[in-house]
C-alpha cells in the first residue's frame, strides 16, 4: 500500500472515536505545547535581559569602593587621567546622596542626587528632553546648577518645562539646565529619572559627601573592557595598599552569567515538559495495544486475503504516528497561542517564538509515536492468520 492510503486510512481510523484519540494525543499536547512555551518565555527573557544590560553597555566597567576612610579614597584628578589609555574611554565618577530633600514653589520630595561629571549622559545612554546637561565648565566653577530626571521633573513641574527654574535641594538654590528623557530602570532595579544630577565638585562642596564611591567606566569595544578591569584591578590594588576595599563590575560578564543562568533554567523546564511527551507515548502504546487485540479479527482476515507481514507493520505504525503527529500539531498551535497571548495577560513578562525548537518539538512527538507504536505494530504483524480468525 501506498504511503497516501496508509495516512488516509489511519486518518479515518482515528477519526472514528475522537473521545478516545483525544485522550490518546492529551500528553503529546501538553508536552509539545510547554516545550513551546516555556522556550519562548526563556527566550523572552534572555531579550529583555540582554535589553536592560545594553542600555548601560555591555562595554562598561563599575568600580565600587567599599572600602572607608582615607586609606580607600579616589582622586578624581587621577581617575580622569585613565581616559589617556587605549583601553579606556570614557570614565565619569560619582557621588551619591540618597535623600536630598527638594523643594520647588510648595512642593517638596526627597530624591537621589548624584554628583558627575559630562561624560555621565554618555555612560547611562541618557537623552534629553529639555535644555542641556552638566558640562566641563559646570564642574570646573562648581557651579550650582542641576539634570533632572523625568519623573523628577513631572512631580516638581508637571507637564512644564522646568529649564532656568530654581530648585532647593538641602537648603541650597539650584538653577535647572536640563531634563532627561524617561529611561526606566536598569538591569539592578535603579534609575536616574528619580534622580537629580549636580557637577561632582559642587556636590561635594554644598553637601560634604565625603569621597567617590562609584565610578563608571565605559571602553571602546567589548574586548577592552577586560584590559580595562585589570588596569584598575592593579591601580586600585597598589593605591588601597590590598585587594580589598573595592569591586569591579563587568556588565559583560554579568550579561554572560544571566544569560546562562537563563539558558540553563529553560532547559531544565524544557526537560520536564519532554517527559510528558514520553508519558504521551507510553499512553499512544497501550491504545495501539488495545487497538490490536481489538481489531484481530480484521487483521487476520487481511492476512488470509494476502497482506503482507510489512503491510499490517505499517499500517499500525503509521496510524500511531498520525496520532502522536496531530497531537504535536494541536500541541504546537495551544504553545504559540499561549506565547502570543501571555504578554497581553501580563505585560511584564516578554516572550519571543522559537520557530527552530517548535519545529524540533513537532518532530520529537512524531518520533515518539514511531518509538512507542514499533511494538504494537510489530505484535500485530506477526499474528498467524488462522489465530486471528478464530479470536472471540
């Protein structure tokens, strides 16, 4: 018998009790249909993390001084002079004051402040809304002159543009040049649209933050960044006098680990979701077992008549695999349904459609019903005519 016939028979066979074929494909659905999905939810995520990290750059270096007292303090003169080597790019240090107290008119709310330098907008990928941001001179003059971040700006000022307007941050006016676009939060939570943004000597000056705490660094391509942390890895080693009191963060090595750990949870799921493809196929077995013992008769009189042990071999193995084949197709249509819809249920979670693993998913159900279809196929093929015929 031709391939065509042998699907259109099974087809019809399958067809004749679709209660019990549903039932039959049930676990080949639910595994097809979370290999699917749980793929694109992994995926999803690996884009949005991979997102948040290059809103920073993956070519950025963080160095955290830990460390306290004058034993562990940066000069921001020396830091500077890091952006003559080939290896470096751009570098802006910070200070920090978590709860500056602003007013503005009758208004007033506590924000992060952050004392920097020009080449912060740069670093933090940051566009302006409104005016311009802190320049050389603003740091050179200490002048007293402030960014705000968006959100910022829309509780102080609503929908108005606040540039040339004084703000009082701690007791001290501050004239607003500028305002950010909003950017959102960053891979670890923070963001600079609650943020107000000063020149680092006036910061230091007006409020006596003490010393530079975090330093941003940002190389000129993804593989210098490694020759840039070993640079500051050995200049902070011999200025600390230790190799502690400090840590350096490499947005590329973060991307990497995240990336993984991703990678590695998703494919831990996928295993699970692949066992109920097997179980699928164990319950594809014992239908095609009961199928056999119910169509005996039938198959020894198809046998008396002249078919071939081969042609009973195929006939049953095909129908197991047209059954294993449209579970793993209504599997695969509830998976990417379920994708595309999950993101309108909650917008938090993004997911992207792996054509390669729903195509691999499909083909596995069918080499389930194959693997677990042999068996059956095989006993009903080596029925003796004479058996078949006088089985009750």
């Amino acid at each position: 018998m031709r391939l065509f016939e042998l699907v259109a028979m099974a087809l019809k066979t399958v067809t004749a009790n679709p209660m019990r074929t549903m039932l039959t494909m049930l676990g080949v659905i639910i595994g097809v249909s979370s290999v699917v999905t749980l793929v694109s939810i992994g995926r999803g995520t690996s884009e949005e993390i991979a997102k948040q990290y290059e809103n920073l750059g993956t070519n950025l270096l963080v160095v955290n001084v830990t460390g306290t007292g004058r034993a562990t303090q940066l000069d921001y003169d020396e830091l500077m002079r890091f952006e003559t080597l080939p290896e470096f790019d751009t570098i802006a240090p910070t200070m920090v004051k978590a709860n500056a107290n602003v007013k503005y008119d009758r208004k007033q709310e506590k924000f992060q402040l952050i004392g920097t330098n020009d080449r912060y907008q740069a670093i933090m990928k940051a566009k302006l809304a409104e005016g311009r941001f802190l320049s050389h001179t603003d740091h050179d003059f200490r002048n007293n002159v402030a960014v705000l971040g968006s959100e910022v700006a829309r509780t102080l000022f609503g929908y108005l543009d606040p540039t040339g307007e004084d703000i009082n941050i701690d007791g001290v006016v501050f004239t607003v040049i500028g305002t950010l676009q909003s950017k959102g939060s960053n891979i670890s939570g923070s963001s600079i649209d609650s943020a107000i943004l000063v020149p680092l000597e006036a910061a230091r000056r007006q409020f006596k933050l003490g010393q530079i705490r975090t330093t941003y660094i940002e190389a000129p391509t993804r593989e210098d960044i490694y020759r840039a942390q070993e640079t500051m890895r050995q200049y902070l080693t011999f200025t600390f006098k230790s190799d502690e009191g400090f840590k350096l963060i490499n947005q590329d090595e973060l991307l990497k680990a995240g990336m993984a750990a991703t990678n590695t949870l998703t494919n831990q799921l996928v295993s699970v979701a692949c066992i109920s493809l097997l179980v699928g196929g164990i319950g594809i077995m014992n239908i095609m077992l009961v199928t056999v013992s119910e169509r005996t008769r039938e198959i020894g009189i198809r046998k008396s008549i002249g078919a071939k042990r081969i042609n009973i071999l195929l006939q049953f193995l095909v129908e197991s695999t047209v059954i294993s084949g449209l579970g793993g197709l209504i599997g695969l249509t509830v998976g990417i349904a379920i994708s595309l819809l999950l993101p309108y249920f909650n917008p938090q979670q993004a997911t992207r459609i792996s054509l390669d693993i729903s195509f691999y998913a499909f083909m596995f159900s069918v080499l389930v019903g194959v693997i677990f279809g042999l068996y059956p196929a095989d006993k009903a093929s080596k029925l003796r005519p004479i058996d078949a015929l006088r089985f009750d």
